[in-house]
C-alpha cells in the first residue's frame, strides 16, 4: 500500500498523504548525537525500539554503538528479530523491558530463544508468579540460563515493579529457580513530561534513591546486583548524573514529538531536533477553517493535538480522517473578545506538515516510514522502510 505513497527518487511533492514522513538529516543528528554523549561516559545505551518499531533503525542504533534494544512486548521483539535476520544482520541483544507472564506467551518467548542460538534475551520481572512461569517455560524447552531477569521497581510512576524493600525477595525467588538475574529496572515514565527541567531532576534523583534502596535490599540476600537500567529521553541527563544506572533506554529521542518539544531544558544536555511527521494535504475549505486529510487514524492525540509546522494555525480534531486548521485566536484589549491571529489559512491542495502530539503510538498507525534527504521544502525520497513491528501489541 505504502509503496504508492512515495517511491525512491521521489521528490517531497510527489508524497501522497497522509504519509509518516522521516528528515533523515535531522534524524541521524539525532542519532549521532545520543551515541556521541552516551560514549562520552561509562555508561550503555540501550534505546526503546517501541518508538521506532523497525528493525532497520534498531540496526542503525546498534551500528551507532547502542548495546542492543528494549521492546516492550514479546510481538515486538519476534518481528525485530524476524525482520532483522531477514536483512542479514540479526539483532542478537534485545531487553524485553515490560513484565510477561501468560504462559503461553512465555512458552513463545521460550521459542524465540531456541530459534534464536546467538540472541541475548533479558526480560523484566516484578512478581512471584511471573518468575515461576517464566521458570518453568524456559525448563521445558532447556534453557534456564539463556534468559537474563530484570526485577522492575517502582520508582515513582505508579505502574509496574515492586516497592525496593521487595527486590530481594525476587531476585532471591529468580536465582532459586537457576534462572540467571541480571539486575534491576528503575524506569520512571511520568518523570520524563514533567515540564521543568527541576522538577524532573527532583523525579530522576528520587528514582536513583529508590532504585540504590533495592540495591541494597538484594545484597542483603546474597545475590550481587552491580547492574540497573532505567531513564527516557526526558530525564537520561540527570539520571546518568546520579551515578546509579549503567544502562540507559531512552526511545523518543530519535523523533521527538509536540509533547516532548514542551519540556524546559537545563544547559549542557543534547538538544533533539523534530524528525518525525505527518504528511497531510488541505482537502476542503469553509470561510473560518481548513480540513486536511489527516485525523486521529494518521496520528495520536492522547498527549495533545499536533503542532502545524511553520505556520501559525491551530489543529483541531476533526475526526478519525480529518484535521481542523484554524487561524489562532487572540484575545483583544479590552473585552472586545477573540481575535484572529496567525497565518491565512491555507489553500485546497496545499501541504501541511504535522509534528505529531506523540511520536510513538503515531508510528504505529503507519505502514512504512517515507524517508528523505534534503529538508522537506526540496528534498528527495531517499528510501521506504517498514514499521515492521506495527500493531505488535501482544
Ligand atoms: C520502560 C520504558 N523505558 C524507556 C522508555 C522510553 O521513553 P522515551 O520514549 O520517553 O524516551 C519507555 C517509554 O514509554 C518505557 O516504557
């Protein structure tokens, strides 16, 4: 289907839409930039290919120097690793950063790891259940070992992981079984929106402080746990500078997103540049608005609508196909009420580009990524590459 939204060669005018659209340029700036500030310090990255879902930007990031990736779920790491060793370089290192624990799911990860000689595979743990499952799937098909256990503590978010007193009690249960404990994951997710720049280091110290906590409370049952992993694109500065995590996840970092652009940052840190967009085209026009052919099935809305790029209009929802361009409204002196501000709207035919709300339950709504070198006035196609996990929810 894609293949009929651009072709390699095409120039930018010739995208059909709406289309994900992917600024080479400014995405390996973004790329380079975190691989070059995580080899400045003795810490790993590891970045979250659940932003990204394709196996060809995994590979670029482990080319860049990342260890390997995170996935979320178990569909995601079977379509990474399928499509990777499908291009001829498999991904061989990948943390499944989220707790599984149907055992059917976990006879499937046991598959992967079978099917898979030269993969690392590391999972994330934060119940008895989870680990006794996970054991007893990995026994039946004899690879205890292979597996690498991550126990999840909750450092602020409210989601997954158990409080830090906790953790020893897992990481004993996780060797017991003879299963092979790797460390603890520390991931702060509502740490990473925070919009000042304090707040968020006031958040990722409180993390650190948690996560040497349940440190401590795995030492205490003789298990040695020299390894915690953790951070996101909002807050990976200041956790590295606490000193606690030597592995790093951070996933938006390579797109970012209208979201993530709100965030103040402190001096001294990478800034990211927006890589990502939604193509869209102006299909009709009424006397205060303009509707393009972008809605809610073209991208997410749950963190805030898109921002129009370089034009002063406002995007509202229009539904599941279209998009509402409105000039933005100002208030006048006075009590006079609103007025219009901001740029005229655009004519039927036009493009509009669109810097997603959020970068990744976006790339999940798209088949393909419309790669292109040059900028997005004059540049050209340079290649389409699959989202080759969409829709690996499971
Ligand atoms: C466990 C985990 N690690 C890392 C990330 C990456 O976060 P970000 O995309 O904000 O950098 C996420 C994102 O939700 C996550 O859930």
């Amino acid at each position: 289907v894609s293949a009929l939204l651009a072709r390699t060669g095409d120039p930018i005018a010739a995208i059909d839409t709406p289309a994900l659209v992917l600024d080479l340029d400014v995405f390996e700036r973004n790329l380079a930039s975190m691989a070059a500030w995580a080899a400045a310090r003795t810490i790993r990255l590891r970045p979250h290919a659940k932003a990204h879902k394709s196996a060809a930007i995994a590979q670029w990031q482990v080319a860049a120097g990342a260890i390997g990736v995170c996935v979320q779920k178990l569909s995601e790491a079977e379509a990474l690793i399928e499509a990777s060793c499908a291009s001829g370089s498999c991904l061989d290192d990948v943390y499944i950063s989220n707790e599984i624990v149907d055992p059917g799911k976990l006879a499937r990860l046991g598959h992967l790891v079978v099917g898979s000689p030269s993969l690392k595979l590391s999972v994330a743990v934060d119940s008895g259940l989870g680990i006794d499952r996970l054991a007893a799937a990995l026994t039946a098909v004899g690879c205890l070992e292979r597996v690498a256990v991550v126990v999840e503590i909750d450092v602020g978010q409210g989601r997954c992981g158990v409080q830090p007193t906790q953790a020893g009690g897992l990481a004993r249960q996780v060797v017991s079984h003879g299963l092979r404990f790797a460390g603890l994951q520390a991931y702060h997710g509502k740490a990473q929106h925070l919009r000042s720049a304090a707040e968020r280091e006031m958040a990722a110290r409180h993390a650190a402080q948690m996560a040497r906590a349940a440190q401590a409370s795995v030492t205490a049952v003789g298990v040695s746990c020299p390894f915690i992993t953790g951070g996101g694109t909002g807050t990976f500065y200041f956790d590295a500078a606490t000193g606690v995590f030597n592995e790093l996840q951070p996933g938006s970092y390579l797109f970012m997103d209208a979201d993530y652009e709100r965030n103040e940052l402190p001096s001294g840190v990478p800034r990211f540049e927006q890589s990502l967009f939604v193509k869209a085209q102006v299909i009709s026009r009424g006397v205060s608005h303009a509707v393009v052919d972008a809605g809610h099935k073209s991208h997410a809305i749950e963190s805030g609508m898109p921002r129009v790029l370089d034009r002063d209009l406002e995007f509202r929802t229009g539904g599941d196909e279209h998009g509402l361009l409105h000039p933005r409204l100002v208030e006048a002196p006075k009590g006079t009420g609103a007025v219009r501000a901001g740029d005229p709207l655009p004519q039927i035919g036009d493009a509009i580009w669109l810097v997603p709300g959020h970068c990744d339950p976006t790339v999940n709504l798209h088949n393909h990524y419309i790669c292109v070198r040059g900028g997005l006035d004059h540049g050209v196609v340079e290649r389409v590459i699959p989202v080759d996990a969409r829709g690996c929810s499971s």
